[in-house]
C-alpha cells in the first residue's frame, strides 16, 4: 500500500502533549457532547489492538466501538458514510496510522477533539526481511519524497505492527490511559487503575514468552506477512517474511527460492500462515519445502477461527505454535 502522510488539523488552542501523546483536545475536560445517553465517553478505535486496550482501560465508562469490523482486513479498509459520522461525532478515537489509509484520511478530517495515534506512543522500528525488503533505504528517501508504506508519526519505512511485542504493547496501553485520563478527568482514577492492571497482564505475557523461548532448536520462523519484527526481535528470533509488511504483496520466485534454502539450513519446521489472509503461498512453500503449516495470528481482527477470545488468549496461543515449531526445550 502506499501511504502518504497525513497531519491532522488541530483545532484546539494548543495540544497536550503526554510522553509523545498525539491528543488533540480543545480542553482537559470531557463535555457533554463527547459522551452518549448513557453518560459513557464515546470512543471510537480503528481497529481490534486498538478496541482492546480501548476497552480494557476504559471499563465501565467508556463505549467503545471499532471501524474494521471482526473477520475483515484491516488494511483496506473503506469507510461507510456513517462511519465518517461516527468519528465525527466521537469523544475519543485510538488508532494507529500506518495501517488503514483510509482511517488515517477520515480521523485527520474528523472534528472529533480527542484522538490519539498509537504509533507515537512508542518508537517505531523499521524492519526488513532478507531478500524481500520492500523498505530499504526508505529510512532517509521516504521522508524527503513523502511516500512511505506504513510510516509512523515522523519515522519512515517504519513498522506499524508494535502490538506484537507485549512490552511495546504495554508502553502503548500506558499512554493510551493518560490520555483518557486528560480527556475525561471525572474518570481519571478508573483509568489510571485500569491501565495498572492491564501492564500487569502484559508483563505476565511477556515472561511467559521470555521463558517458553528461551532455548529453542532452531530461531527462525517463516510466516505469511512480515508482521513479527518486533516480536522476532525481543524474543531472540529470525522472522522471514514470505511477503513483506504489506501483507498483498507477493513474493518473487526469487525469494521462494531464498526461503527454500533458509527452510533447509536453519533447520526450519513450519510455516505459518494467518486468520485473515490467504493462506495459498505458505501451503505451497511448505509443500514443495516438505514442512508444516500452522497459524501464527497478526491479531488484526478476532473472528470465530481465532485460537482465542481476546488479545492474550490469541497471543498465548502464538507462544504456544512458536514453542512448538522452534522445538522449544
């Protein structure tokens, strides 16, 4: 996808800045006009990490609805009429840019005075696959000719998929909580141990991946779309990409070829394909290569063929697929 940045207008007085918070917000306080008949804040997020963690520190006094709907793809995503409305009309948007241009496009027009970009609460990383880099070299070029895939706030070429790394992940929910703290301070107290909790589950998830990969027989992994940098990265591994971050790109003959040699000398057992995209290219690999196949969940979406109900069974469920075809000890 090619995705040009997009600033949105701030037509506040001044932005509140927390840690490296995009908030847009005409005052610390919420009004009326922001929360619905049942006296909720109305939040509306791009996509399901962005639900989630919505959800999850908001509690009881938040209502949170998303954009991408469960079971369809997230990155080309279109909006409806209503949903221009919807974010209009919302007291608080989560989302990340990068991912969906057209989301991007629709919040940066949005009148809503609260929104938050999850890209910023956090440092981005750019990370390639060998032989398959769609982004190299787009560090430095894509900033000066404005036309980086997937690019967080000021960082080009950069990868947007951060909620794969729980500890990245947990920075997130930790801004995410401060924000909804200044964007409805009546509330402030729930945020703020609402968000205490979730770090905790996420540092728990985090140890559990420590532990459970730590000595393994091999460190690389072949998956569909190159969305486990980060997870690759904290955990010690090698992520190879059949396609590249954009996850409709297609692979060249050249690189099949490439896997198929990683495959045979990192002693590789499986490869991986996801929920939400086709799965064609990895069960061909896997045949002509002689491996297995297994998901391995980019958790874009929940659906009823996710391997869990929610963010940490879903993940949970991933260490357990990674251990297994890493021959974990």
């Amino acid at each position: 996808m090619n995705v040009r940045r997009l600033i949105p207008t701030v037509t506040a007085a001044g932005a509140v800045t927390l840690s490296l918070v995009a908030l847009s917000a005409c005052s610390s306080s919420s009004s009326a006009d922001d929360k619905g008949s049942d006296g909720k804040l109305k939040v509306v997020t791009s996509f399901y990490p962005m639900q989630y963690l919505a959800a999850q520190i908001g509690g009881d006094h938040v209502s949170v609805s998303t954009l991408t709907k469960p079971g369809v793809e997230p990155h080309d995503l279109e909006l409806t009429p209503r949903q221009t409305v919807e974010l209009n009309e919302a007291g608080y948007i989560l989302y990340l840019k990068g991912i969906q241009p057209a989301v991007d496009k629709a919040i940066a027009q949005s009148e809503a005075k609260n929104k938050v970009d999850a890209a910023t609460l956090t440092k981005l990383e750019v990370h390639g696959t060998e032989g398959h880099d769609d982004h190299a070299g787009e560090e430095e070029a894509g900033e000066e000719a404005g036309h980086d895939e997937h690019a967080g706030e000021g960082e080009a070429g950069a990868d947007p998929h951060i909620w794969l790394d729980p500890v990245k992940y947990a920075e997130v929910a930790k801004g995410v909580g401060k924000s909804l703290e200044k964007a409805d301070p009546d509330n402030a107290a729930d945020y703020q141990k609402n968000t205490t909790a979730l770090v905790a589950k996420l540092d728990g998830l985090n140890l559990k991946f420590q532990q459970g990969l730590k000595t393994t027989a091999t460190k690389t992994f072949i998956t569909t779309h190159s969305a486990f940098g980060y997870l690759a990265e904290r955990y010690g591994l090698d992520q190879e990409g059949i396609a590249g971050i954009d996850p409709e790109s297609e692979p060249s003959p050249a690189r099949i070829k490439d896997l198929q040699d990683v495959a045979k000398a990192e002693k590789v057992t499986t490869v991986f394909f996801e929920t939400l995209a086709s799965d064609k290219t990895a069960k061909t690999l896997a045949k002509d290569t002689g491996l297995k196949t297994d998901v391995l969940d980019p958790l874009e979406g929940i659906t009823d063929k996710s391997k869990g109900a929610d963010y940490i069974e879903v993940m949970e469920s991933n260490l357990a697929a990674l251990e297994k075809a890493l021959g974990a000890k």
